[in-house]
C-alpha cells in the first residue's frame, strides 16, 4: 500500500461532498434546504429552482461521481479496489457532506457516475429502466429505486456472460453495487412510504404556456 491508497479516497470523499444543489440554488437567492422536500438534489432544484437549473445539478453531481473513480484508474492502474473504495467515498460525501453538517442528497445522481465509470453497461440497462418508468408514471422517486435495482441486477447477468471488463464483472464490484442499491432504496424510504399512501409529488406534463 502506498500514500495513493488512502489519498485518493479521502480527495473523492471531499468531492463528493461539494453540494452543487445548495450552491445552485444560493446562486438563485434560495436556500434548498428549506423549500420543496429539502434535498439537495437535483429534482427539488428543478422543482423548486427551474428546469435548467435541475439539469445543471444533474449534470454537476454525475460527473463528481465520474472523476474520482478515474483519478483512482490514472493513479492505482490495476488496483480496482483503490476505484471501488473512490467511489463508495464520492457517494458517502454527496449523501453525507461535511460542508452541510453531513446533510445531503440521496446520492442517485452521483451513484450512477460513479456507476458508469465502473461498468458502463449494466449503468446503461439501469438508465433505461429509469427514463421508462419516469416517463409511464412521472414519479422521480418510484424510477430511482428502479433503477437502483435494476443496477445490480444487470451487473450480475454481465458479470456471468463475462461482459464488460476485469473490473466490472468482479465479485467486489458486484458487491459494491448491491450495496449501493440498499442504500439508494434506504434513502428513499420516506418516498417509499408517500408512493403506498398516494400521497407522492409526480411531475405532471405542463401544459403549453405553463412553462417558466
């Protein structure tokens, strides 16, 4: 082991944890923590800030996941426990960012970059299974934990046909994902318990001229 192998967690924990959400909205004179649902992701910055400031955010929190993973390829190539362990710290600072006092998002966004920089394909499967489900019943939170379950799913069938690399198809990245996915479903189990009782926000279709 060497000094990379603790730098490059602890500089992806700290990258993780910028809250692009927060600053998006302090940009805009609101606190999003304090309107909408409260999270600093990105659908309460659309629903609350606009649409092209939610796809900013999207935008900003996937690629914080991609980056570290791939600063821990260029520095520890070979080493996929050193990326793993990049990524598991990227998403921990979005979920827990210690310049919010450790409130943050739920770390969908940021999870699927990390995702993708790992095994690109079954990341794909997963966004696909999202934008389906969102767009049949326009709820954001239903389509996440959909996908957040699909992930590993399809990681599993990859990793058995042998597709997708060394580093995608291994038990430790299979692992990581399952793990992620109980921890994207866990963080949206207030979601889970507003779906059962009806009770959760859809983005409905605005009609034309309702648009901001």
């Amino acid at each position: 082991m060497n000094a990379w192998h603790f730098a490059v967690p602890v500089a992806a924990y700290f990258i993780g944890a910028i809250p692009f959400g927060f600053l998006i909205g302090k940009l805009h004179g609101i606190d999003i923590r304090k309107v909408g649902s409260g999270n600093i992701g990105a659908t309460n910055v659309t629903r609350s800030v606009g649409k092209a400031a939610g796809k900013l955010c999207f935008f900003l929190d996937f690629l914080k996941g991609i980056l570290p993973v791939y600063l821990a390829g260029l520095l520890c190539p070979g080493e996929p426990v050193v990326a793993l362990a990049a990524g598991a710290a990227t998403i921990a600072g979005h979920m827990f960012p210690v310049y919010l006092e450790f409130k943050g998002g739920k770390g969908v966004s940021t999870a699927a970059g990390v995702a993708l920089a790992l095994a690109p394909y079954p990341l794909l499967i997963a966004f696909v299974s999202w934008v389906i489900v969102f767009l049949v019943w326009r709820y954001v939170s239903l389509a996440s934990i959909v996908a957040a379950v699909v992930l590993p799913c399809t990681a599993i069938l990859f990793a058995v046909g042998g597709i997708g690399g060394a580093t995608a198809t291994s038990g430790i990245t299979i692992g990581f994902f399952l793990l992620i996915s109980l921890l994207a479903i866990y963080r949206h189990r207030s979601n889970i318990t507003r779906l059962l009782n009806g009770t959760e926000s859809r983005f409905e279709k605005k009609k034309h001229g309702d648009a901001k």
